[in-house]
C-alpha cells in the first residue's frame, strides 16, 4: 500500500482487466467482452496481453482502462510493472476484501476462472479504488535489504537456540560455524543498508529527523524508511490506520465493545512496540504521557498502542515539516 492507495481517488473506468495471479500461471478476464485468457506468468507475456487490450480499447472506444491484480506476496510483480511500464492505472486489491465481495456476491465457489471475472467484475463495479504507486527504486531496495537482514538475523538466533541443547562436540562445533558465517553476512548487509541510505540524500535527511525522536532507534528508522515511505504526506489518522494502531469501533445497538487495532502494516508496527517501550523509559514528553493513561486507569496494553500511535504521528509530522523535532534529543 502507498500513499495513493489512501488519497488518490479514481476515475470512472469502462475496461477492466483482471489478473489472476500464480508463480507460474496468470488467469486474464476481460470486461467488456467477457474475454480469458490464461498464459505464463511474465512479463512478455503480460506485455502482449496489454498491447492488445490497449489496441481494443482505442479501436472500440471502451473508455479509461484499469488492471485489477490480488496481492499475493511478490507474484505480482510482473503484473505491476507492466503496467507501470505501459502507463496503465492498476489496483492491487486485498485478498480479504475480494473474498468479502464474493461473499456478498453470494459466490461460494473459488477457482482461477471464477476468481479472475470476479477481479474484473470488482474492478468494473467499485467505485473509489486506490491507484498502484510505485516505490522509489532506492525504497524498493532497502526494503529488500532489510526483509534480507531479518531472514538472516531468524537463522541467527534459531542456530543460537539449538546451540543450548546440543550436547554433542561435532554439532556444536557445526553450529558455531553456521552462525559465524551467518553474522558476517548479516554485517554485510548492514553495512550496505548504511550505504544506502548515506548516498541517497532523501533517505538520510528522514534518517537523521527521525534518530532525533528518543526511542526511535537504527533499525526502527530503516524500517520506517523501507516499508513506510509516505511518512509525511499522511494525516494523523491515514498514518494510524496505515500502521495498524488506530482504533476500530465494533458497536452494534446499546452494545459498546472496546476498540482495538487490526490490520495495517506489521513490520512497522513491530518495530514501534520496540521503540515505544524504550520512549516510554526515556522520552520525557511520552513518558508522561504513559504515566497520564496508566493513572487513569489504562491497562498496559492500552498504553504502549497509544504511545506507538503518538510516536508515528509525531513521526508523521517531522517528516511533513522536514525540522527536527522540537524536543529532539542533543548529541
């Protein structure tokens, strides 16, 4: 999700298509026309297929075209930049919400035809879809760097666990040569995440507003940088709901249950739960902040969420203003 999948509103659009995405296959439905199509999933392939979309669309005068795509985890990618390629507006939709439009369809039934004319059919019917924006390149990789640098430091951490238990001499000794091998590649990796972000000007301004925050430390700003790039031109709500801290009514008649987070981005908001713990200590604006709720009367977990949403809109804020925080601790 980016920032245009908040704000950028769509057009009408009178030709859809809708790709049904696999790792190796892509299902194609049409409308109008109706027309499937199924084909390998890449890009040359996607590229023809849009070629002659964009031929029928311009012969028949069908109107603004829109590609409709379900995320699944990376196989999408193809998809995606074609379209970036080709100038085409694309929806990468959530596989819950298209599930929930079947539902509502009444469709019980679940193959990649049907999946695929449901895709268009959301397409074509939905008003308000949000538009695929493309990353920076220099987010993109540092996003790729850092999932790498938290594969790597997993693997460390397994190896360490079974290193308690390993009674035998030739497995430790394996085990031992496992995680050095792993924490030279995890510094490798650090260090050109360091690089990435120093030779990019943009990234290494937000770096340094962002350190400023007591709390906010290396890793949680290049998480932030990586999967969080429209910091800043976000308002406070767009900026909870995108992390997943805002709070979600669930009443229903006289009934009035509490509210709680759900959804939103998880790798952000891991790293915040760490940050808030460290701000709550040691921020003297957050902490008494905390302070304020837990006299109130507010479990812990209410808390730490409130200070997490609080950090992410302050966050929010240096980034919009690009001026260190008011507060901001001194060197």
């Amino acid at each position: 999700m980016t920032l245009s999948t908040l704000t950028a509103t769509r057009p009408d659009f009178n030709h859809v298509v809708a790709f049904e995405v696999a790792k190796q296959t892509l299902c194609v439905y049409s409308l109008p026309g109706g027309v499937q199509d199924v084909f390998t999933n890449s890009r040359g392939c996607i590229r023809r297929k849009l070629k002659r979309e964009l031929k029928r669309n311009a012969a028949e005068e069908l109107g603004p075209l829109m590609v409709v795509c379900e995320a699944t985890g990376g196989y999408e990618c193809h998809v995606l930049g074609v379209c970036v390629e080709l100038g085409i507006p694309c929806h990468k939709a959530h596989g819950s919400r298209i599930r929930a439009y079947a539902r509502y369809r009444g469709m019980l039934a679940k193959t990649d035809p049907i999946d695929a004319r449901l895709l268009a059919e959301f397409g074509l019917q939905t008003k308000d879809l949000r538009l695929y924006t493309p990353p920076r390149p220099e987010q993109a990789r540092l996003r790729q760097l850092k999932s790498r640098r938290d594969d790597i430091q997993q693997l460390v951490q397994a190896e360490k666990n079974r290193l308690e238990h390993a009674d035998d001499k030739v497995v430790a000794n394996s085990i031992h040569v496992v995680i050095k091998i792993l924490e030279r590649q995890l510094a490798r990796i650090e260090a050109e995440i360091k690089t990435s972000i120093d030779s990019d000007s943009e990234l290494a301004t937000s770096a340094n507003l962002m350190v400023g925050v007591i709390g906010i430390g290396h890793i949680t700003t290049v998480t932030l940088l990586a999967y969080l790039p429209e910091l800043g031109r976000l308002t406070r709500g767009q900026a909870a709901m995108l992390t997943g801290l805002a709070p979600i009514n669930k009443d229903s008649g006289q009934a009035r249950a509490p509210r709680r987070i759900e959804a939103g981005r998880a790798q952000v908001r891991r790293c915040l739960y760490m940050a808030a713990t460290v701000a709550i200590r040691h921020n003297p604006i957050l902490n008494a902040f905390a302070t304020r709720l837990t006299q109130d009367g507010k479990p812990f977990k209410v808390v730490i969420t409130a200070v997490m949403r609080k950090l992410i809109v302050i966050l929010n804020a240096i980034m919009r203003e690009r001026q260190p925080w008011k507060h901001a601790k001194t060197a």
